[in-house]
C-alpha cells in the first residue's frame, strides 16, 4: 500500500521514510500485556515546523488540548501515542496525565515539553496507569531507530493490520520525503473509533504553509471517509517537517509547492483509503465518486452521504446493486439538485438515468460488487465539481466486535 | 400497545376506531404472492377535512406529490396504500402510475380524484403493477369494514406486527376518538423507513388547525424517531377528520383544542414508540431522555444524535452501558454545551458526572440494558428545555435483513 514515485528510489514506507525520523513502539501493558501499545515518532533536527487538524468533536479528549497547544506555541520534534486507553471524559485529572505523559518524554528525549506531541486512542472514560506510561515512554526512548513499523503496530486498537505510506518529490532540486502512518477504527475494545494519522517530510516548510498543506489534505482525505458515523473524541492529524532535505523553506509561493502539497495529500489519501478498507468488520473499500456538482462542497456532502449510509453499507455487503438507496441518500443529504439530471453506476453499468430505472442487467450490476473494492459513481447535471469519498460495508461482524462487551 | 383512556369506553384500536371510518387490506401481488398489500381506509361522511406531512428528503416519492396536492386542494376522504414497490425514482411513469391509482380508487368509491391520496412503500427504483393495483383497489373496495386489521397487515413491508394505537377525548361535550396505524421498520430517520402512519378522528376541526396538530405532533413523535439514519422518500403521516362526532368544529381558540391535540400527540407518540421497537433486526426500544438544555431543539438534536448513533445501538445490543459512546454521540452532535456539566444514567444508574467517571458498579449499569425497554437520560446544566427521542438497538440481523432485502 505505499504511494510509489517510480523516477525516485524510496527505500522505506511510513513515518521514518523522511531523514531525520527515528521511532520506537513497546509494550507497557497499558490495557493488555503483551502488545505494542506505545509509540514515539522522533525528528533528530531541531528548528522545523509542524501543523495539526484535530477533531471537531466537543468532547475532545484531554491529549489534544496538549498538542494544540504545543503545535500553536512552537516547533514539535516528537510525539508519543499510547493504544488502549483514550484519557478522553477523564476531567482534570485525564488533563494532568496527558501533560505527564508529554513531560516525562520531553525529559527522556533532552526537549522542553512543548516541543512534544501526545496522542491517545482506545476506551472512552478510564484514566492513564501513568507508571506503565511512564516505564514505556523510557523503553521507547532506548528502542528509537529507523525502523517505523513498530510504531505503526503499537497506535493500532482494533485494526487488523498496520497502514504506511510514502511519497517523494523533488522540490527547489532537492528530493523531499513525506511518509505517513495512521491507525483506524479498530480490536480490543470497541470504543476505539479514533483515527489517528502522523504524517512526517524531511521538507524545509514555512509554518503556516504546511497548516496549509495539512489543512487542505484533510479535508480531502481523512474528512471523506467513514466507517460508522461516530466521529472521536481523539481524532488527530499531526505532520512535521523537519528540513533534512535541505531545500530552501517551501512558502505558498514557492514553483514547488504545489507539488510538495499533492505529495502530502497523496500520502494521507492512501493512509485514509487503508483506514476505510479495514473499518471494522468491513469486507470491502468503498469509493464513491460525486462527478458534475455545483461545488467541491456539496459534490463531498454527497459522496459522504453514500459512503455513510447504513443500507448502502449493508447493500454492498450482500452483493446488491441497490440503487435507490444510493440516491436515496443523496436525497436527504441536504443538497439541493435536480434528481432527474442524475445518472448512477454501479462500477461502469449505468444504473439509473433521466429520472428512472436504466435499463441494465442486475446480474451485471450485482457483479460489480463482488470484488474488495467497490466503484459507485454519481453524475449530476448541475456543473463541474467533484469529490471522492471512501467508505466500507457494514457486516454482521461490525455488530459483533461493537455488541461485545468492553472487557 | 393501545393508549386507553379509562374513563372512556373505547371499542377497537386502529384507524377505524374513530366513527364513519371503514377500512380493508387485500392481497394483490404487488411483489410477493400471498401476504396482504394492498390496503383502504375510507371515511363515509363528507365535509372532513385532512392534514399531512411528507419527507423532507428530496428524492419525494411519486405518491407524495399527488397526496400532498390532494391536501393541498380539498377534503381528503380516502387513503391507498400499497407495499412492495415505493413508487419512488420512477420518472413521468411513476407519476401517472400514482395518480391512477388514486383515479381507480375514487372512481370504485364515487369519489373525486382529489379527495383519495395515495402512499406506496417497498423497493425505490420499480414501477407499480398497475393491473394487480387495480384488481386490488376492487376487492379492498368490496371488502371495506370496521375491522381496520387488515389495512394494518397490507402497509407493512419487514415489519414484524402491526402498530395501531387509540385515543380518546372530550371535547365541547362530546367523546372524539383518534386512531391510527403505521408501518416502520428500516429506512427510518423520518424527516418529514420509510415510515407511514394514518391517523383519524371523528373530530370535526378547522383545516388550519388539524395541520398545526399534525405538525407539532409530528415534530415531536416521528421526527423523534431513528431506525438507521436513513430518511425514506416516502415518509408520509396523513390525518383525517370527518367529524362524524357531532362536536361543534375546534379551532385552534377552542378550549379543548389542547385535549384534542394531545390525544392527536398519545396515538402518534405510541405508534412512533412501536416502530422504534420494531425496527429492522431490533430487540430493543431504546428511550433517550436529554433534558437541562437551553432549548427544545438542542435537546431532540442531542437526543437524535445519541439514539442514532451505530456505536451506541451496538453497545445496547451487547448490554454494555458504554456511555463513554453515549457522551461522544453528543460531542458530534453540532449541538454547543459544557461536557463538564453533564450527568449521564441508564436506567436510575449515574455513570458521569462533572466532567469525569461517576463512581459505579459495570455490572449494575449493564442490567439496566437487560429488558426490552431500555432508558438512557442525559441532564445538562444549561437550561430547562427537554427532549425524548426513540431508536432500537443495532443487531446482525439489521445486516442480514438489508444485505438481502430485494433478493
């Protein structure tokens, strides 16, 4: 699954592709013994930039306060993650062990502790074992290296497998690196829908300008998918660049910046695509395309609608090109067109046209969905956006890991 | 699942218990052989008059467009249903397909096309069998009674039972009856599954004002309700008043006018309660209560959120009271309030209280989710208004049922 620049050798995937990352994940027994379940990304060079996106839930959990804050006041050099626990509903003392846990690892790695991100993901409304924590983050110090996939297993909660990516592009003549490792929805309790992306380049990028990047790309990728509609407390995007590369500092009128900004989106587009095809229980990924929209905006909503439909979900489970489920979502979806100008495919069988069923075999139609990924595409007459949203099906197998109980 | 008013005798439940209402349910073979599926339900006295509320989802169905004319235009005396095929995503086609049924069936009742609606519900994107619908019409015709059982059997589509409910008031010293039946199961998110419900009296009203019931009703009953997220194209609630009481006609300054729209409210409350129950895959109604908020609006949104949310049904299903779920569906929800002045239950159980875990005993919270009643109550320090909402809980079943539904 890594984004592959064939003009420029890539020799690794994930979030220590870019020079200058080291990153570690250990086992600490936070919630159950005998996982990777802490993880510490590291940048080696100081004076770089970071940018965060953090989730628009009003019950933002205590860890994103802390990043906030820090991404806001300086320059971040690190992050340390915990599996298991998501300190998120824990009040005044959930605050204090999320700005423990940035301390203790600002003072293992020599930083200040607003040079250090944190980010926790797993079960709502229990509080850190600060010791296990503590113990982990020493470990994870002694463990850094250049390696990312220990890391990429400890942020994982119900996933069933790790998500990297990488992309590489030349930039003012120098060859920058952006990699990226996210974690989704995911096995050992079912609270755990946080998605948690960390996105790293060894690009030279002015502040405000890789707030930009991340911003946009966001909106693109990681805000176009879903898996069950519930939006976490703990959700994050953090990206640092660090300046290895050498290139001059990318700012919004850089020749290159454009594509630094697609090499950025690319990775995190990938790493969003991953997180939907392993949403829970989910058997197949999902693209929907929303073609000759208005705007960019409404072609999302649109797009967002149908990938987040429960009977879409359950229709692509079983095989059925069920159509008016689809446009029926775009119905309530809250944007306003003209449902006579719409046409509807299933993979390349046109479905739906001119106001009424289309003439095609359901045989043929039904086919398109028996593959692991899944094309449903919506033209409407109303103008030249579009968007692309990426989501799974819904199966029994979602019920049960979301039916069991929390132990 | 009948609202009884002791002081009042009342001799049936249903949508003919009110006086002058006579209804019939057949079998015609829309789409399966063998179950009723097509139902009329019919007022002998002239002169009445009718409200409706119809989805909010742009997609409206066929139906809808000629029913909501009908209301629009004069008197509605008559109602035909069918189930099987929505009449929805049919074009010009779908159109003419609904106002002939509408013409059959006022011309089988000495009728004016304008004073018979028509609702449909099954599987969008197929036409009606318009010689079956036809043949139908004349048996319900020759088969209309008192006995409105029937008619309840010929809406429903995955439904498990029929939903009738009843109510009875005085007003200006006569007894009125409201009845009405409904048809839920999925697809339900109503804004004004497809949801149907007809509900009537033998009040006589003012037109005006038997809407203003209808829709506040409405408001706070079926727009209350969440099987899956989905709102259907042809959600329609439809209410008649013929008068056949002999009170002197209500108007909104009438001093039973509040009684009247109670009892309207009672019906429509306990037949929104029975399709919650019996959602698509259910074995649970779940009651959401938020109350302490700054507004009505604010309360039914937080209520709505919580009763929607996938994660929140599964835990319910699994009898986990994992409110850390319950406190995020809020968060998402858009609505502004302080997380840290929220107190969470299920059932008489505290599970949250001033920002972090209120001390309790797991096992206590999860055997409140043991019945087949379940109770959530959210009380937020912002304010007085309050809300209740009603889902189900989510299950495999839901995922077999529409992983399946049109084969």
């Amino acid at each position: 699954m890594v984004n592959k620049n064939p003009e420029i050798g890539i020799k690794r995937s994930g979030a220590t592709a870019p020079a200058g990352f080291s990153a570690a994940g250990v086992a600490c027994g936070v919630r159950y013994e005998g996982r990777r379940d802490l993880g510490l990304l590291f940048s080696k060079e100081a004076g770089g930039t970071a940018a965060v996106a953090l989730t628009t839930n009003l019950l933002r959990a205590a860890p994103l306060l802390v990043t906030g804050e820090a991404v806001e006041g300086g320059d971040v050099r690190a992050v340390v993650v915990n599996s298991g626990v998501a300190n998120a509903a824990t009040g005044q003392r959930g605050l204090e062990s999320a700005y423990g846990m940035q301390a203790l690892a600002a003072a293992e790695l020599g930083l200040e502790p607003g040079e250090v991100a944190v980010a926790s993901t797993g079960v709502i409304g229990e509080h850190l074992p600060m010791d296990r924590i503590e113990a982990g983050i020493k470990d994870a110090v002694a463990a850094l290296g250049d390696d990312g996939s220990g890391f990429a297993e400890a942020i994982l909660t119900t996933d069933t497998r790790t998500k990297e990516a990488v992309a590489a592009v030349e930039v003012g003549g120098k060859i920058v690196t952006v990699g990226g490792v996210a974690k989704g929805s995911g096995m050992i309790h079912p609270n755990m829908a946080t998605m948690l992306a960390f996105v790293t380049t060894d690009a030279a990028v002015d502040k405000e300008c890789l707030q930009g990047a991340l911003s946009g790309a966001t909106e693109r990728t990681f805000n176009r998918i879903t898996v069950d509609g519930d939006t976490s407390p703990n959700d994050m995007v953090l990206l640092m660049a660090n300046g290895a590369a050498g290139n001059e500092p990318l700012t919004q009128g850089s020749p290159d910046y454009p594509a630094f900004e697609e090499a950025v989106e690319a990775v995190m587009r990938e790493l969003a695509r991953e997180i939907s095809r392993d949403g829970e229980g989910a058997t197949k990924l999902v693209e929907v395309v929303v073609e000759g929209a208005t705007d960019e905006a409404s072609a999302a909503t649109l797009a967002r609608a149908i990938a987040g439909s429960n009977l879409c979900k359950a229709a692509v489970y079983g095989e059925d090109a069920n159509w008016g489920r689809v446009l029926n979502a775009m119905g309530y979806s809250g944007v306003s067109f003209d449902p006579g100008g719409v046409e509807l495919y299933f993979g390349p069988v046109k479905v739906f046209a001119k106001g009424e069923p289309a003439p095609h075999d359901p045989a043929e139609a039904n086919a398109t969905l028996a593959g692991d990924e899944v094309i449903v595409t919506a033209r409407l007459g109303e103008g030249t956006a579009s968007a692309t949203a990426w989501g799974c099906d819904l199966t029994e197998e979602y019920v049960r890991i979301n039916g069991s109980y929390r132990s």
